[in-house]
C-alpha cells in the first residue's frame, strides 16, 4: 500500500501543476521606427514618409505616428492607418506644414496598438522652419469713446479693421497661435480675434458694474499663454489659441494686476491697490496661481522684463517725476537701481540681450545698457505711448498720437511708418509664427 501511495504522489503533483499552470497573457506590441534615420532633418513645408515595422502575439489594430514638440505635445497631425495581421511593415505620410513650427529639435513617436495594450518607438528629428516674415501689423488706438483697431498689410496699407464702442483695457498678440487680443476696460469683453477676418474665436465677458475698468491687464506671455486681469482681483491664464482656461492667480485684497510675465515656472505680476494706488510685485506659480511671495515697490511700474533667466527682473517705472530702473532679485527681492533719468518713463522695450529703448515724457529717446548701467541719448520723438520691437527686421515700432513711428535702435533713426486717428496705445506685430 505504501508503495502504491508512493507511485500516485508524482502523479498527483503533476496534475497539481497542470492545473495551475497559466496560458501566457498578452503582450503589448513591439513597433520599430525604420526611417527616417535617427537625427534626420526636414524642413517645413515638407510630407514626412515614415516607415514602421510592428508585430505582436494577438493581432495589431492600429499603427500611428506623430511629432512631438520639446514638452512632449503635438506639434501637429498625427498619420495612423488600421491594420491588421502578426506582423506588417507600413510606410505612414506625415504633412509637416504649419509655419508656427519654430526650428529645433522635435521627437517622432510612432505607436502600435492590438485593441488592449500600446507599444511605442522613438525617434529626433530636426526641423527647420520657413522663414520669419511679418504678415501685418495692428494698432490699436482710443479716439472718441472708441477703441480702433488698425491692420498695415505687407504692401504699408492702413486701414480700418474694427472698431468697438468701448474703452481699452488692454491689448496683446500672439504670432504662434495666430491670434489678437483686445479688452475694454469700464466697458467691453475681453476678444480673441483672428487676424485675418478679426471674428471673435473666444472672449470673455466684461462684468464690471461700478465704472471702474474691469479687465486691468492683458499680456500673452512667452509660455504660449495669455494672462488677463480683472477688477475681481484675479489674474487668469489661458491658452491662446482655444481659450481653455489653465490657472487662477487671487491678488491681495484690493489688488488689481498691471502687467505680467512669465519667468520659468512662475508667473510675475506688477500689481496696484485699487484705493491706495500702493504698487507691489506678486509672484506666482505658474502651473496653479498659488502665491509665492510679494515684493513692495516704491515707483509706478511702466514694464518689467526678465534679464537672465529667472534671478532677476528689471522694472522700469517712475517715482517723483522721474524714471528710474531697479534690477531685483527674484527670489530675495533685493536689488539696486543702475540708472536715473530726469523725465518720466512713457514706454521701454527690449532690443537686443542686456539692452533697452527707453521713451520718455520729453521725447528723448534713450538706449540704456544693463552691462555699464549707462544710457545714451539716441533721438527725438514724439512722446511715445508704447513701443513694440519688431523681429523681422530688428526695428522698433513706437505708437504716439495719431501716428506710428519706426525707429532704428541702432542708428535712432526714426522715421514715419503710418498714421491713424486716435491715440496709439499698442502696436502689435502679426508675424507668421
């Protein structure tokens, strides 16, 4: 007996581990980018033929390619195609054609799918975009109770392209998403336009009761977004080319933003109390609004810029009657001034790294160099009410009453560009990306 026991336990075990042996489960695909090459370049307008090997233990379903940008978004059309069998090698036609593509280098990200599970290859390729051109530029102007909005097309043509019974709130452009913003302010909604029919693609309503403005500010920011602000002492981040909402900043009570910029992943604020006109700026984070920390300011600002990556910022504004130019720590909020001038700051844009136009109430124009803290008188003007520098060409656009001017910033030269009626508030370069 013992022996016949002895005998049936391998057989026992053995149907034991029969029954708990389990079937493989499925696999997600394996998928191989063949070509283009790895590091291969293109230029756009151009038709990318990228060609995938896929195989997998079930069956594939699907195959897709698409380029990714360099935070991994896409950066346009993606290609798919419906197949099916074990294995397949497929060549995809990707268009890569959209002249807001700025150069550099991008990923291509290829996908196979089974009707479960994902594969994914990777693959850099470099994109050369079509050339910088300046498709129009808008001014804005206030004349009447009206604000007017202006297009100068290619061929220096001015006419009339809007014109809303309202006063300005702000007024900001965004070349890569292609679009214009305009805001009233006491009256007026906050529009996203399309440059070329100006119809409204989004907007904001204005619910301001009091008489007071009610959007405050509005600057499209060098992180793709547009940041506007409003009387309910909020600061709101949108994306430019569909309006999906992305952060809320709350200012301290009674606080209202001014001007904003984005400096890494923070977002930077001048903001001005509603009674006290006290001036502080906020620092927020950009991904929530969440406050960092205040900082308090003894001028009015006029702009402020970001002046080497995210130490410092450089304010320009004006305190007794005269400008004056702080450098301050981001992080500390301490600084020092470089340099004075004996009249009021009216509009100051960047030119060049470490280098500045700065317009004042005189209509001196002056070049200021951060590097030396000197500033030269280069010309004069009319009293500009904004300036705005033009990439295409490395000029200067500044708005005054009734005219707009190009300035060389090199030479000062400054010549008539166009004039309008009205006063300009903001001139606003459309490139094509």
């Amino acid at each position: 007996m013992r022996y016949e026991q002895a005998l049936l336990l391998p057989a026992l075990c053995g149907v034991l581990l029969g029954a708990c042996k389990k079937e493989p489960g499925n696999e997600a695909p394996h998928i191989s980018i063949i070509a283009p090459a790895e590091g291969a370049s293109c230029s756009v307008p151009d038709t990318l033929m990228i060609t995938v090997q896929a195989s997998d233990d079930i069956g594939l379903a699907q195959v897709a390619v698409s380029l990714l940008n360099q935070d991994q978004i896409p950066a346009g059309p993606s290609a798919s195609r419906t197949v099916s069998g074990k294995g397949i090698s497929v060549t995809l036609a990707m268009p890569i054609v959209s002249e807001q593509l700025p150069s550099g280098v991008y990923t291509l990200y290829a996908t196979a799918y089974d009707g479960s599970l994902i594969g994914n290859d990777f693959r850099t390729l470099h994109v050369s975009a079509v050339p910088l051109r300046l498709r129009a530029v808008y001014t804005v102007a206030e004349t009447g109770g009206n604000t007017v909005l202006y297009k100068t097309d290619s061929l220096g043509q001015t006419n009339t392209a809007a014109s809303w019974p309202m006063d300005l709130g702000g007024a900001a452009a965004s070349p890569g998403a292609q679009m214009l913003f305009v805001a009233g302010g006491a009256q007026g909604n906050f529009m996203a336009l399309s440059p070329d029919g100006t119809g409204v693609a989004w907007q904001l309503p204005n619910l301001g009761s009091i008489g007071a403005p009610w959007f405050t500010s509005v600057d499209a920011c060098a992180d793709g977004r547009v940041y506007v602000g409003q009387d309910n002492g909020t600061l709101r981040g949108f994306m430019a080319g569909s309006g999906t909402g992305t952060c809320t900043a709350t200012l301290p009570d009674q606080f209202r933003a001014t001007r904003s910029v984005t400096v890494g992943d923070l977002l930077i604020c001048t903001e001005r109390h509603f009674v006290t006109h006290e001036e502080r700026i906020g620092i927020h984070y950009r991904s929530t609004g969440t406050l960092q920390t205040t900082q308090p300011l003894d001028l009015t600002p006029v702009n402020l810029f970001d002046r080497d990556g995210g130490q410092h910022l450089l304010v320009f504004g004006n305190r007794n009657g005269q400008g004056v130019v702080q450098d301050r720590s981001i992080p500390g909020g301490g600084g020092w001034e470089p340099y004075h001038w004996p009249s009021p700051i009216t509009a100051v844009e960047r030119v060049a790294q470490g280098t500045w136009l700065v317009a004042l109430a005189s209509g001196d124009l002056q070049r200021f160099t951060f590097s030396n803290a000197a500033s030269l008188s280069i010309a004069t003007t009319p009293v500009l009410n904004t300036m705005t520098y033009n990439e295409m060409d490395g000029s200067v656009f500044g708005g005054a009453d009734g005219q707009v001017v190009r300035i060389d910033p090199s030479t000062g030269a400054v010549s008539p560009a166009w004039g309008v009626a009205g006063n300009v508030r903001k001139v606003l370069p459309m490139l094509n990306r």
